[in-house]
C-alpha cells in the first residue's frame, strides 16, 4: 500500500503510482482502439459481450485498462481469423481461467514439493 504521503487530496495513489497498475483505466476508447487495431465499435461490441467492461470517466467517457486491452486484442486476433465474436469473447474467458488454474496449481505444488525437496509435505 502506498505511504500516506503518496495519496492525492482524495486519499487516493498518486497518478505515477498507477503507471504500473494493469487494473488502472488509463485508456480512452479511441486511444484504445487505435492500440489494438480495431474500432470503438469492436471495443463497445465486447463491453456488451461481458468481455470487458470499461470504468467511466467523470464526464461519462469509456476508460480502459491495459489488461482489458491485452483480452481485447486477443479476441481481435480470433475474430479476425473468422471467429464470431461472441464465441472469440467465450475462449478468451477460457484461456484466462486455464491460465489462472495453472498459476493456482504451479503455487499448490510449491507449497507441497519445495525446490529441491523430497516430496515429503511441509508443515506436518
């Protein structure tokens, strides 16, 4: 968490802290679209698909984060391959939850097996 000093009068990170946050929705819808290669209406068509789902900006304005924007341009490539876009919206979901099973199973392993370890559990 960053100090107290480094919040704004909000109470919130000071913009330089957001730089490395992919959550942050640093991204306007054109700027975004222009990243990726699509248009604003390839980014409003997966908003509507639930693939990702812009923050809005005081003035009503689409932002977006980098990881909604690395999700937005895979389903690009799956749709620019023939994939309709609902189904491309579909394996992207996929491919993120087999990636966080695998993460998820890489840490249990760990905890189980230590590198360098004799197979034996810790902690019992």
């Amino acid at each position: 968490m960053p100090s107290e000093s480094r919040l704004n009068a909000a109470g919130r990170p000071q913009a330089a802290d957001r730089l490395d946050d992919d959550r942050y929705p640093a991204y306007t819808m054109g700027r975004a679209a222009e990243l990726i290669g699509a248009t604003p209406g390839f980014l409003r068509a997966l908003g509507e698909a639930g693939l990702i789902s812009p923050t809005r900006s005081e003035g009503g304005h689409r932002r977006y984060s980098r990881r909604q924007l690395r999700r937005a341009a895979r389903a690009r490539e799956l749709v620019d391959q023939g994939t309709p876009i609902e189904a491309a919206c579909r394996i992207v979901r996929l491919e993120d939850d087999l990636e966080t099973a695998l993460r998820m199973n890489e840490e249990l392993r760990r905890e189980v097996v230590p590198p360098g370890g004799n197979g034996e559990r810790r902690g019992k």
